[in-house]
C-alpha cells in the first residue's frame, strides 16, 4: 500500500508538476482520479514514475549492501564454518555464494579455477546456499559432511562435476569417488555446524541483496551471476590496489 502511494505521488507530481496549496485537503479518491487523468494523458509518466522507484530502490540497496560490508566483512570473510580453497593467507579473499545444481555455478568452476591457479594470493570462501530444492540441501550436506574426512574440496570437485542433477544416487557416487567413507558421511551430514553454516548463507545474502546463484563478494564489489575470468582479474587486482 505504501508503495502504492508513492507510485500515485510520483505519478501526480509528474502530470501536474508542483501541486497548488490545495492538493493538501484532496480526499484519497481524488487524488487517485487526478493521477488517473494524468496518466491518460501522458502515459509515458507511468515508465517514468517506475523508472524513479526503481532508482530509489536500487540506491537503498546499495546503501544497505555497503552496511553489511562494512559491519558484517569479518563474519563474511573469516567465518571458521566455511570452507576456504587457494591460499588461507591470500591478501584478497573472494566470497562465493552457489549451488550445486545451479548450472551457471558449475560453469564458474573452471573460470574460479583458472584464477586460483593465475593468482596464488587469493582466498577463496565458498558459502554454501542450496536454494534449488531439497537434493541441493542434500549435496551441500554431503560436500560440508566431508569436511570431517579432510576431503571438502575433493567432494566439492566431484558435485560440480556431475551432469545433470545431483541426486541422493549420484551424490553418494560422487563421495566414493571422492574417497570418503559413506557410512560416516552420512552420520556426519547431521552435523548442526551444518544447519549454522545454511542459515548463515542465507542471512548474508539477503542482507547484500543477492536472489540467485553465483554471487560474488570481492572487495567491496557485489558481483551477481556468472562472471568472465578477466572481470573477477580485475576485481580482485581492483580490491588488492585498494587495500
């Protein structure tokens, strides 16, 4: 209702510029008929008015997201329940938020990759946030269950490597390749450090304002969706400079 509201002043003060002093003792209604009037009159003002809510929204966003960075970066970056590849003592650490059926995550893989092995002074934190359905759930149990056997990455490897969906089947598949005992596996997928390090996935990507998977957090760069390897260089290179 209350962006209801803003829209029909946005819309009101568009189609009739600077409203006398009277427009202050208009009933709801009658506004609503002058905004009415407006638009038949000028439709374009509709995209306009849009176009401005959209702006405001985004920069409050943005706002927001930059709040979360600056209070939030230690729990973000140096959160002991998250996994970290490349270099623990890397000077730029690089966030990834993904999910194993996520077909755009699995193609980050080799670009992620590929600058892990260009750049030997990143961190790497992968936040686990399975938000495609249950079997996602599933895989990222297994792959942070696997963390108890030392072998995380290798289990990590094997999801994103499966064709298709991950599956219960083909989730257990992947751990015996992996090497990992599936009997202990699958008591250790029970693990309450696993439930915190979901809800705590969650928590920071809602806060920075992320919908989907991959999302990267660089620096200060929130970096949504699949990223060329020559973008995540230069963010990383841009962090690094920046100090």
């Amino acid at each position: 209702m209350k962006q209801t509201l803003s829209a029909l002043g946005l819309v009101f003060s568009l189609g009739l510029g600077a409203a006398p002093a009277t427009a202050q003792e208009l009933t709801p209604e009658e506004v609503k008929q002058l905004a009415l009037e407006a638009i038949l009159e000028n439709p374009e003002i509709i995209m306009q008015a849009v176009e401005i809510l959209q702006n405001r929204e985004n920069e409050a966003q943005q706002l927001e997201a930059e709040e979360v960075l600056t209070s939030r970066r230690d729990e973000l970056e140096n959160d002991p329940n998250a996994p970290v590849l490349g270099n623990p003592e890397g000077d730029v650490t690089v966030v990834e938020f993904f999910d194993y059926n996520c077909p755009y995550c699995k193609r980050s893989v080799p670009t992620v990759t590929e600058l892990l092995n260009n750049d030997s002074n990143v961190r790497l934190v992968l936040r686990e946030w399975p938000i495609l359905g249950a079997e996602s759930v599933l895989a990222s149990r297994a792959a942070l269950a696997a963390r108890e056997q030392g072998k995380y990455e290798e289990m990590h490897n094997e999801l994103m490597a499966l064709n298709g969906r991950a599956t219960e089947t083909t989730i257990m598949e992947a751990a015996e390749r992996a090497g990992l005992d599936t009997e202990q596996l699958r008591t250790d997928m029970e693990a309450p450090e696993i439930d915190e390090h979901f809800n705590q996935s969650a928590a920071l990507a809602r806060a920075l304002g992320f919908s989907g998977t991959p999302s990267f957090v660089i620096g200060d760069e929130l970096v949504p969706g699949f990223v060329e390897l020559g973008v995540l260089e230069e963010l990383v290179e841009a962090s690094r400079t920046s100090g």
